[in-house]
C-alpha cells in the first residue's frame, strides 16, 4: 500500500513537472508576440532585422537540442530539466537590464537555449510516461502549451502598461515577471524522480539504425514544415494585423490569444481522435485544415481575419502527433528519435523566420517600400508562407501514410 503511495505521488509531480513545464515553455514562446513591435521601435529594428534576430534566437534553440539528449544520458532527466527551467529564470533578468542591443540579444540567446533543452526534457519524459493512450496524453500535455499561449499576449499587453514603484514595467519587465515562473517546475522537478535513465546502452536504438530509417526523415519534414507555421504565428500574426489592417496593439493581441484558444481546446479535445483513427491520418487532416485556415484568412481580407485563429485547430495537433508517434514506433529508442526529429526542426525553424522576413522586404520592394500597398502585399506574402508550410506539413504526411500502408505498418 505505501509502495503504491509512492508511486502515486512519484506520478504526479511527474504530470505537474510536464504540465508546469509547457506553460513556461508557452509562456516563454508566446509574450514575443506583443512585444516584438516595442523591441523593434526601441531597437531601430527593420523587418528584416527582426527577422534575422528571431532566426538566431531559433539558432540557440537548434544549438540546445543538439546536445540534450548528451546531458539526459549524463547527468539524468531531473538535472537537465532544472537546468534548461534555470536558463529561462536567468535570461529574464538579463532582458531586464539590458539596454544594449548586443546584451538584449544575448539574453534572448540563453532563453531559447533554455527553451531548447526544455523541448527535449519534456518531449523524452512524455515518451517514457505516457504509454497508454499515447495521444491523448501527448495532447494533454501539450494542452498546457496552448493555454499558457492563449494567456500570454494578453497578459503580456497588460503587465508591459503597469507601473510599480513608479515606473512602467514595459516589455523588459514583463519578461522578468513571466519568466520568473520557471521557479514553479523547477520545485516540482526538484521534489520529483523520473524514470528511463537506468535503460542499459545495449538495448537502446543505435543512432546509425534510425538514420536508415526512411520513416525518421519523414517525420522530420512533417514536424518542420508544422512547426515553422505553429511558431511562426506568435511572431508574425500580430505584426501582421497591426500593420496590414491597423489595428490596435490589444485588438490584434487578442486575435493571437483567439489563435492559442483554439490551439488549446483542439489539443484538450481531440487527443482521443488521432488514437483512434491514428497519428499518421491525423497528421494529414489537420495539417491541411491549418493550410486552409491560413490561405482563406489571407485572400479573404480583414473580414475573415477570425480564419487566422481558427488555423490554431489544425496546427495544434501536428507536434504531440509527431511525439506520440515516435513513442509508439521507437519504445526503446524515444530519445534518440526525439532529439534526431527536433534538432532538424529547429533548423527548419531558423530558415522559416529569416524566409518570412526576407519575403516581406521582397515583395515591399517589389511592390513599393514607401506605399501603403507595398507593405500590405509584403506582409500578406510572408504569412502566405506559413499557410505554405502547413500545406507541404499535410503533403508529407500523404508520403508517409503511403510508404506505411504498403509495409502494413501504419500507426
């Protein structure tokens, strides 16, 4: 009876480890959002500037991914979670004393290298967790992610607009308060064991078997393509609405957190759906639903810019499907896959920012830099982009259910 006490208690800082973990890691991603526009007026920022920055920052967290996975085989999944959570507490109060560009950028660096080590953690612990309904549990656990992202550019609006002590804590302090909420895993993570770190070497996947695997550099593609349009929003959307259609910083805030709603309650709702008509199909439909969103929202005008927040329902469900996929195909070599998988989606990640940047300076320049119209047409190609890349997510995963169909090996 104690022992099954124990175990019972064990899981639960787990799950308040994982929980806790996506909404800081939600939080950390999404406050960008309204943000960027002051960081880039306080900076002399262009938007191909911004772009680059956003594209390091994604550098960093390539950088973290491809080293994780050798610090959780080192030290264990306890340490590196309390590291990466340490990182992000850390960055907060370097962004908030920084008023230098070189030391802004560098703060930012280390928050993403946190993010980074955070992906990995969180994704390898999930795999050695959750090995009942898979899905619904990834889902559920990424369902965190999206509340805390649906939260966050509001609460980020609001706290940059308070003043303590006489002065207005703008966008540095409001970094400060909300990454200060690491300290919440970082206890649970402290107080907690997890398990998977005893697995001996020889029973795990060799990294050399798994690059043969034509299945792995397909996932890759699904994964990158459907991550560079999910984080993509958080950067662009409300840079986009503010100045395509003018509208205010708490209009178009709103709309992100309306993105990051549906994001939530597709990923809280519709877990149990890609158990049971598996991951592979689901991966196909609900990337295209995203694309569709994304592309009618565009051609469609300010009218139908709600389509922008319903693309989060599709995109939502692309990276827990990918993980839970992983789980179920690689049961003893999840965190081979895992950090293989992200580390390349972290690169697409880089190229997606810089791309969207420079099609925005592009189709501007082509257009008219110094016309209104230029800049709509600019910024309307960019977020085309992100449709495009929720559309190559879908056609990707038609691939991948082929080549597993015709081996019987769908999932």
């Amino acid at each position: 009876m104690k022992q099954q006490g124990k175990r019972s208690n064990s899981y639960a800082l787990q799950l308040a480890t994982i929980f806790l973990g996506f909404i800081v890691f939600g939080i950390s991603e999404n406050i960008k959002g309204p943000a960027i526009p002051r960081i880039q007026f306080d900076f002399a920022l262009g938007e191909q500037q911004l772009g680059t920055l956003l594209s390091l920052n994604a550098l960093g967290y390539l950088i973290a991914c491809s080293f994780t996975a050798i610090l959780v085989r080192k030290w264990g999944i306890k340490a590196v979670s309390i590291l990466a959570f340490a990182s992000m507490l850390i960055s907060g109060v370097l962004i908030y004393v920084s008023h230098s560009y070189s030391l802004f950028s560098a703060s930012y660096f280390l928050m993403y290298i946190g993010n980074g080590m955070l992906e990995i953690a969180l994704a390898i612990l999930g795999a050695r967790i959750f090995v009942k309904n898979t899905g619904t549990m990834m889902n559920l656990s990424h369902f965190f992610y999206g509340f805390s992202s649906t939260l966050a550019p509001l609460m980020a609006t609001g706290l940059m607009s308070v003043s303590l002590f006489g002065h207005v804590l703008d966008w540095r302090g409001m970094y400060l308060v909300m990454l200060s909420l690491s300290l919440l895993p970082i206890l649970s993570a402290w107080f907690s064991s997890f398990p998977g770190d005893d697995i001996p070497h020889e029973d795990r996947l060799p990294f050399k078997t798994l690059l043969r695997d034509p299945v792995i550099w397909m996932m890759v593609a699904i994964l990158s393509f459907g991550v560079v349009s999910e984080l993509a929003v958080g950067g662009w959307l409300v840079n986009f609405l503010e100045k395509a259609y003018e509208w205010e910083p708490v209009k178009a805030s709103g709309m992100l957190s309306a993105f990051f709603l549906c994001f939530a309650l597709a990923r809280l709702l519709l877990g149990p759906i890609t158990d049971r008509i598996g991951f592979t199909l689901s991966l196909i439909i609900f990337a295209a639903l995203s694309a569709l969103c994304t592309f009618a929202a565009i051609w469609g005008g300010e009218s139908l810019a709600f389509l922008f927040a319903a693309a989060g329902i599709g995109i939502a469900m692309i990276y827990p499907t990918v993980m839970a996929f992983i789980a179920k195909r690689y049961p003893h070599g999840s965190d081979t896959a895992i950090t293989f998988t992200v580390t390349l989606m972290g690169l697409g990640s880089v190229i997606g920012n810089y791309a969207i940047g420079g099609i925005i300076e592009g189709v501007k320049r082509a257009v008219g830099s110094s016309t209104p119209s230029g800049l709509l047409r600019g910024l309307q190609a960019g977020y085309a982009f992100i449709g495009l890349c929720a559309l190559l997510s879908a056609v990707c995963g038609c691939i991948l259910y082929r080549h597993l169909r015709r081996r019987d090996e769908l999932i």
